[in-house]
C-alpha cells in the first residue's frame, strides 16, 4: 500500500520559513516524479512545485519562484519543500503527490497517482 505522508505544517508569521517533508512508503519513491500542490478554503488544488526522478530538474509556480526550493532524498524516500519569505496567501493545506512518470512536472492534479492527507501552512500578517 502506498503511503505519502506530509510534516513540518504550522503557524508562522509573514516573512518567515517552513520546511514541509514527505516520507514516502509502499513503492519504489526513487523512479517516480514529486509534487507538492496547495488548497486554500474555497479555491482549487493548485500546482507549487515539482521536482523528477533524479532530483536534477524542478518546476515552481509563478507564485513560489525565488521563495521556495523543492528537493528530495531518495535514501530516505523523502521529498521536501523549503518555503521561504512567506506571505499570508501562502496559507493552505499542502499535499504531497507522486507520479509513476519519474520525469513528470505537469502542474495539473491528474497526472499524479498518489496523494498525500496534506499539512496545513498559516501565515500570519
């Protein structure tokens, strides 16, 4: 069974940091793709960063570029997001996703096949 399980959420004031993990089980973590997607109240899953197989290529939103930073460590199958700079809009619950396509970075919800139960991120003003 796979399991995706996120840490590292919580309250935070504008300007400061997080860092979010994902520890991965039930399947082989270093073949497949990861992403880390958000959902604020009564908007949409959206895309925040993805990161392939090898760790050698990254794709951020528009929004996140500059601020955070996506990695992972296929040793310990763990993946994680180094949010930065943080702004009240980037309060959300932040799901970890997987892909089977280990060189995929699609910012759309449907090209992974494994989620996360999410971490809830609240930036205070």
């Amino acid at each position: 069974q796979v399991q995706l399980v996120e840490s590292g959420g919580g309250l935070v004031q504008a300007g400061g940091s997080l860092r979010l993990a994902c520890a991965a089980s039930g399947r082989t973590f270093s073949t497949d793709a990861m992403a880390w997607f958000r959902q604020a109240p009564g908007k949409e899953r959206a895309f925040v960063a993805a990161i392939n197989w090898s760790g050698d290529s990254t794709s951020f939103a528009d929004s996140v570029k500059g601020r955070f930073t996506i990695s992972r460590d296929n040793a310990k199958s763990t993946v994680y997001l180094q949010m930065n700079s943080l702004k009240p809009e980037d309060t959300a619950v932040y799901y970890c996703a997987a892909s089977r396509g280990g060189n995929t970075m699609v910012a759309l919800t449907t090209y992974y096949d494994y989620w996360g139960q999410g971490t809830q991120v609240t930036v205070s003003s």
